[in-house]
C-alpha cells in the first residue's frame, strides 16, 4: 500500500471486532465467542472506493485501475489489566504502537446468546476501561523514560534536558488521566520525545456496533451515550451493524445492493469505515495514468508533489524535477487529458506545489 496507513481495530473481547474485520477485508478471520479468539493480529488491505478512478479509466482505457488502499488490523481483544500484562496485554499494546488510527469497537447490543466479558452491558464503561488501559501503559511509558533521562540530563545533555522537561509535562498530563493527544505540547516538544510511542496520541473512531433491530437509523440509547462521550474527547463516532455487513461481504454486487434496498441502507457501512478512516486521519487521494494501469494513491493533505512521488518510489521523490498536472474537475470538464493540455488547463508544478484532492499527476525525474 502507498502511503502505509495502517488502521488498528481495537475493543474487549467479543464486541464484534473480528466480524468487522472479516467485512472489511473479507478474509475469514476466526471468529467465536470465548474472548481471545484473536491472539496474533490479522491483516487485510482494503481498497478505498473511488468512483473518479472507474471514470478516469473509462476515459483512458488501460488494462487495470488499481483503488488506494488501507491496511486494517484486528488485533487481540483487551480486558482490564493489560498495562499490567493481564489477559493478552503486552501483545495488544505493542501491536497497536505500530498503528495510525484506533478503530475502537464498542457493543452496543444485547444478545445473551453471545458472552461479554462484564456482567453487565454498559458501552461507556467499555470504553473507560481499554482507554484507562492506555493511558496507564503511557504513565509507565513516560516514566521510565524520566527516570533515564534525569541522569543524562544532570551531565549537561541539552536534548536530554529537552525531552525531560517535555516528558515531564506529558506525565503530569497522562496522570491526570488525560490523553496525551490533549497535552498541548509544541510541535518542538513533541520532536523532542519523537523516539518515544504513545498509544493515548493516536486519533480514535469509535465504531458502535449494533443489532439489525436498529437499521435503517442505526441508532439506540447506548449509541447516542457514545456519541455524547466521543464529542467531550473530540473524537467520532460511526455506528454499523457488524453482523450484516458480514452478511453483506458474501453477496456479489447486484445481491448486496438489492440485500441493502431491503434494509433499507443506502451506502454500505463498510465503506461508510473506509471513508472516515481516511478523513480522520487527514488522506487524499492522486492518481497516475501509466501504460497499464490507472491507479490512485493516498497521502497525507498538506503533501508537496515531491512527498506524493515518494509514495510511489523513493526516487520519485530525491529525483523530482517537476509534476505535470490536471485537476480532476479540469480533466472531466474538458473530457481527457489531452483536451485539458489544449485548454490550457494541465499546469507544470514544482517542488513547493501542495498536491491536491484528485490531482492526476505525471512526474518527471532525472538524475
């Protein structure tokens, strides 16, 4: 995958976790109802759905069109005590470091036929206890990493200095049983402490899964509890009903858009995960139209044209001279490539251009 953007799905033992991940990527993950069904994480590639790449290709006619892609990860389920090593602790945390977004699977539906790892059915309180899990195992994170640096620092090392005293700001933070996602710390501090990882920094979107008793609306009580939650974090919230779209990741395309009329949905909740995925964690999409194939690339917003080459190879990067250039809506108004070169409308850019949401790009390179 491009840009290596890697989403991990995260939440207590059967909450639905792997039947998300068994939709999204179609897979087969295993999936039972005894907790730590997951050990070793699963990995997909799921393919971002992008209509403009089907309408460039039908203009361009190659022999493939290749979507963007994001990797998602189902990674071992976590119960209290795993900052401490409890259940499979060290395994899902050192797991979720290599990760860019948490997808944090929340119940939201009662089912006594599938056993939960409380008692009683209480999503918050779900959520309190893996994001409690995190922030301790940051706490330890951070204070380990004080206590070394203290003696570097006291023999006159100014980046040990440094990064004590950002490190000790994000402790205070982190003891307050705040993420550090909140701490407010510089983009100067954060480079400081570059070589630590964690968890609490990671942007969250919490998926509730529901039963297919609330579709179409996907709504209930316990999801509206989370969305009021995940507004006072700052974080979203994206309810699904897991369960269908595994039903639904097993029809062919014509079958699943008639299953889907009669649930009356009219996008599909898997791609509903894609997209926000994408959006949380601040993506665009280009695309490059070479012999083959026509294909999209994901990189961050903000990327210069020298940035997106490097998504493609490294030496599209070191070796960028400049990148030819049409925007999407340019590309279909005058109806190909070619006609907006005529018009006028395919611009040569250089390093300092920042590559926009649907530019088609060719890049010239040279040593």
């Amino acid at each position: 995958m491009g840009a290596g953007i890697s989403c991990g799905i995260i939440g207590l033992p059967n909450v639905g976790k792997s039947t998300l991940f068994n939709a999204i990527t179609r897979s087969g993950a295993r999936v039972a109802n005894f907790p730590f069904c997951t050990i070793e994480p699963n990995i997909g590639t799921v393919a971002v759905s992008d209509e403009r790449l089907a309408r460039l290709n039908a203009v361009e006619q190659r022999p493939k069109a290749i979507p963007a892609a994001v990797e998602f990860v189902d990674i071992a389920g976590l119960v209290e005590g795993a900052s401490r090593g409890e259940g499979r602790g060290n395994d899902f945390l050192e797991n979720i470091h290599h990760v860019d977004l948490l997808v944090h699977v929340v119940r939201c539906f009662s089912d006594p036929n599938v056993a939960h790892v409380r008692a009683d059915l209480d999503p918050l309180d779900d959520i309190r206890t893996i994001n409690l899990e995190l922030l301790l195992a940051d706490l330890s994170t951070a204070g380990k990493a004080i206590q070394n640096l203290t003696k570097k620092s006291r023999s006159g090392d100014p980046a040990a200095r440094e990064a004590l005293a950002a490190l000790t700001k994000l402790h205070d933070h982190l003891d307050a049983e705040q993420p550090a996602r909140t701490a407010g710390l510089s983009p100067v501090e954060w480079r400081a402490i570059r070589d630590y990882r964690f968890l609490t920094r990671k942007r969250v979107m919490y998926v509730a899964n529901v039963d297919e008793g609330c579709l179409p609306g996907l709504e209930n009580e316990m999801v509206a509890a989370i969305r009021s939650y995940a507004v006072e974090e700052g974080n979203t919230v994206l309810p699904i009903c897991a369960g269908v779209e595994a039903e639904l990741a097993e029809l062919d395309p014509e079958e699943a858009a008639e299953f889907m009329a009669e649930l009356g949905l009219e996008v599909s909740g898997l791609d509903r995960v894609v997209q926000e995925c994408y959006k949380q964690l601040g993506l665009i999409t280009f695309f490059t139209v070479g012999e083959k194939e026509v294909r999209a690339w994901t990189t961050r917003a903000g990327s210069t044209a020298p940035q997106a080459g490097g998504v493609i190879h490294t030496d599209f990067e070191t070796l960028f001279i400049r990148a030819e250039t049409t925007a999407f809506a340019d590309f279909e108004a005058c109806g190909s490539r070619h006609e907006a070169k005529e018009h006028g409308r395919m611009r040569v850019e250089g390093k300092d251009y920042v590559v926009q949401d649907g530019d088609i790009l060719f890049f010239r390179i040279g040593r």
